[in-house]
C-alpha cells in the first residue's frame, strides 16, 4: 500500500503524517509513506487544499486533519 501526504510541510499536514503512520503501524499493514510538498505535484492529484490524503494514487480526504478512525476506514477499504 503506497500511503501519500500532500503538503507544504505545514503543522497540519505534519500531524496527519503522524497519525497515518501510528494507524498503519497499529494495523500492521505494509505500506509506504510518501510526502508531496511539490505545490505542482499537489495541484496535478487536483488537490486545493491541504492537507491531503492519497492512497494507492487516489485522493481519499482534502483539507483537514483525520481521526484515527477515520483514517482507519480509508487504510481498511
């Protein structure tokens, strides 16, 4: 599973990093993180807002910083 993070590198988008990475660690998936702070690269998934949350190429949330049950739902769909 390749788990994306799209953003400048602002405190937001720094703590959904963390959580993404404590929920998948808790549900032992395999996975890898990638970071998009390309403004360009950002604009190109057609993201406006940060931060993002992509996995496996698709865009699963915009804009907001997830619970940990929320991004539960999206690492287990």
């Amino acid at each position: 599973m390749n788990i994306q993070i799209l953003g400048t590198g602002c405190p937001k988008c720094k703590k959904l990093a963390e959580a993404v990475e404590a929920v998948a660690t808790e549900l032992q998936l395999e996975y890898s993180i990638e970071k998009i702070t390309d403004i360009n690269q950002i604009m190109a998934f057609g993201v406006m807002m940060t931060p993002a949350l992509a996995v496996d190429g698709k865009i699963k949330a915009v804009g907001k910083v997830l619970s940990p049950d929320e991004i539960k739902k999206f690492l287990t769909a």
